[in-house]
C-alpha cells in the first residue's frame, strides 16, 4: 500500500483496457464486424420483445431505439444521454421505423403483471412487493451493551454502507461486518442497504433509477427512520456517486465519506455521460471483462437476454452450482449477480454510473467547501475503474487522503483483505472524531 500526497507523483502510462490488445488492422476489422452484427442483432431483438411484451402482458414498453422524444415530466430530464445516444448503424438508417408505428397500435385490455414476465417471479425476488411503503432492505448491526459498556460512554457513531453496481448489503456484512475490532464494537452503528433495484430491495417496473432516485429512497429507508444526526459514508464503485450525492446534501451531518475505486472522470456537463461510458465500457474485444462490460452497456435487448437467461432460471443456476461444488452454501458475489432485473441494472448503469457523471464535480465542490473529510481506496490492478480515477480526485481536492492497495484489483481491494480494510476504515473514522473534537 502507498499513500498519494499533495505532492505525489505518479506514472500512468497504461489506459485501462488497452493493455496487451493487439492493435492490428485484423484485429480493427474483426472488432468492427462483430459490433456491427451485435448491432443488427439487437435492433432484431427490438422487434422480437414487442411482440412478446404485447403477447403475455397486452403492453410494449418503451425502450431505447428510436430517437430520443421530447422531454416530458421532470424525471425524463434526469435521464441519462448515453440511453438515446448510443451508436448503431441500424438506428441511423432508420430501420426502428416501423418500432415507433407499432408502439402507436398498442393493445389494451391485457393482464398487467407486478413484475414483468422475463423477470424471476420466485418469493425472494419478488417479497419486496409485499412492502407497501416501498422502502430499502436494510441490515443493521447495533453494537452490543457489553461492547457500549467497554466503549467508556463514547457517544455511538453511525456508518452508511453503500455498494457497487450488481451487489448487495452482503457485499459490506460478509466483510467489514464480522471484522470490527472488538475495542470499538461499542462505537459505531453500522447499516448497510440494497440499493434501489438490487438486493432484497425494491425494482419497481416503472421506475427509471435515477440518481435523484436512489437519494430520495436512502433518505426515506435510513437517515429519516434512524434519525441520523450525524453519520460516515463507506461506498464501493457505483455506490460512490450516490454518496457524493448524499454527502452534498447532507454536509453538516457527514462525518466523513470514504470511496472505493469511486468512477471519478472529469468532463464537461455535455460530455460527462458518455466520457463515462466510452471509458467503463469502451467497445472493444478485449480484454474479456470490458467486452462484457461494454455487452451489457450499449445493447439494451441483448443484455435483457442474459437477465432473462440467467436472472430469471437463477434457482436452476444456483442449484446446479450448489451440485457441482457440493457445498450447500454459494458465495455471496455469486447470489448477488442474479438478485436485480434488466430494468433496474440497465438504467442505474446509465441514469447513475454515466448520467451521475456530469454532477460529481458540483458535488465534491460542495464537500470541498464545508471541509468534509474525504480518503479514497483503489487497487492499483483494478481492471473496471481506472487508476486515474482516484488521482483525479487528489488532484481536484489535494486535502483528501488516497491510498493505492498494491496488487489489489476492484474486489480484492476487500475481499481477501476484509481485517485489513476494516482497519483502515476505523481508522478514518477515528481521525475524523479527532478532527471534529479540534473544531469544536
């Protein structure tokens, strides 16, 4: 581990995902038809979902192909540009024509199911319908009274867990959880949610998953109900810009806020979205990861097929697994991967890590300004959020603290080393109430 200082100096001399890719006229060809034809097979599966969406449910609903219309409501504003904007051949030649004409003659009358039919409708993927006042899934560890006794009075802290994009709660109880130090059990609160669309939470059909959502619904399922005075920010991935917009709202609560590879590319407003999403999830063959990451970013129908393929048979999945490896228990990352449908993965991938991108900097001004405690956490081999990501953060604010985890990628930044990420987390923490103390 190494520490960036405000007078680091660094070399970054590989962009991410561009390592080791053969950059030939081959290889340039072969990238272009391969897109090309996942283009024109997902403007096939435009047509195919129509008519399979009116057939069980009498509705098509509306995705992305066409054009982007008018802007009605105030949600449609917040969507993100990179949802209409996306390249494909297909769409410019105007073969989605017929799409629009089709929506025009939609049936009535049909049967309007809760969840859609190529969604799981299992008990544990839909018992949040049973929660009337649609609130978040979330586990909340209270310290103990001997651990409060052994704490000296201290006053007790709050800490708000929030996790990366195709996660859960599990991700932040299975690690940091069962490692806190026994001498400072008494000190801290921790909660740890599903986010909107993900976990045991909500994943409201109708819903857009928007930045301004996924607030709106932290406020009503934590800092409202627990009455949080007071509070510490720990977020992964994704999770980081829903932070920096907690944090930016809530400035005189927040303690501190600590990001985990947090996907930080400055931009201009007008191109935030897509220097996000040209970045994360750049069109290209290799490596295997950004091809999957690019797969399921820029072709709305097929990635639906993989969540109707994987995501609504993840009990046949799951079980079989459970036979091969004869355990009876599955990791918690691979029951987290399924526990989400297409709708709710889809449009926080946009709305939140590619539309959240053009406020982030409002957002750390506003933290910059009320001198809010900020430490960021990256492996130096994170293959998902590049390395810059952090250092543009120093750079921006040379007051937070950035430590690079050596030989440590995206998750195993945690994973495999919880005692010592627990750690260095406490300690943030602790620095904190030190710097508070000073203040007051």
């Amino acid at each position: 581990m190494y520490v960036l200082s405000s007078t680091y100096s660094i070399r970054v001399e590989v962009e991410y995902g561009r390592e080791n890719v053969p950059q030939t006229s081959t290889y340039a060809f072969l990238s272009s038809i391969i897109f090309l034809f996942l283009d024109f097979i997902d403007t096939l599966l435009c047509f195919i979902y129509r008519y399979l969406d009116e057939f069980f449910e009498g509705k098509a609903p509306h995705c992305y192909c066409k054009k982007r219309r008018e802007q009605v409501g105030e949600e449609e504003i917040e969507l993100s540009e990179t949802l209409y904007g996306r390249k494909s051949v297909f769409r410019k030649m105007g073969f989605l024509g017929f799409t629009r004409k089709w929506k025009e003659c939609e049936k009535t009358g049909g049967v309007q199911r809760k969840n859609r039919w190529s969604d799981c409708g299992c008990e544990s993927c839909v018992s949040w319908m049973k929660n009337d006042e649609k609130k978040l899934h979330v586990v909340v560890r209270e310290p103990s009274q001997d651990s409060i006794k052994a704490s000296r009075g201290n006053p007790i802290e709050n800490v708000i867990f929030l996790h990366g994009f195709i996660s859960s709660s599990s991700f932040w109880t299975e690690t940091v959880f069962h490692n806190i130090s026994e001498s400072v059990k008494g000190n801290y609160r921790l909660i740890a949610v599903d986010l909107l669309g993900f976990g045991k939470s909500p994943k409201p059909r109708d819903g857009f998953y928007t930045l301004r959502e996924h607030l709106d619904i932290i406020e009503k399922s934590v800092i409202a109900p627990f009455d949080l005075k007071s509070f510490h920010l720990v977020a992964h991935s994704m999770g980081c810009t829903i932070a920096f917009a907690v944090a930016a709202k809530y400035t005189k609560s927040v303690k501190s806020v600590t990001l985990v590879a947090p996907p930080y590319l400055p931009s201009s407003k007008d191109e935030a979205s897509f220097t996000v999403l040209n970045r994360l999830a750049e069109r290209r063959l290799w490596p295997p990861l950004l091809f999957a990451s690019s797969f399921m970013s820029w072709y709305e129908h097929l990635g639906r097929c993989v969540c109707f393929f994987i995501c609504r048979n993840h009990r046949i999945w799951e079980s079989t697994l459970k036979l091969l490896t004869r355990k009876r228990e599955l990791h918690f990352m691979i029951m987290d991967l399924t526990k989400h449908t297409h709708r709710s993965a889809w449009h926080s991938m946009h709305n939140v890590i590619c539309g959240g991108a053009k406020y982030i900097d409002d957002y750390l001004n506003t933290l910059i300004k009320h001198g809010i405690k900020i430490c960021v956490i990256q492996g130096d081999q994170d293959d998902v959020i590049p390395l810059k990501c952090s250092i543009n953060i120093k750079m921006k604010f040379p007051d937070a603290k950035v430590l690079i985890i050596t030989n440590a990628g995206h998750i195993t930044v945690i994973l495999g080393r919880e005692k010592e990420f627990t750690q260095s987390l406490e300690r943030i923490w602790s620095s904190s109430a030190d710097t508070n103390a000073l203040v007051e």
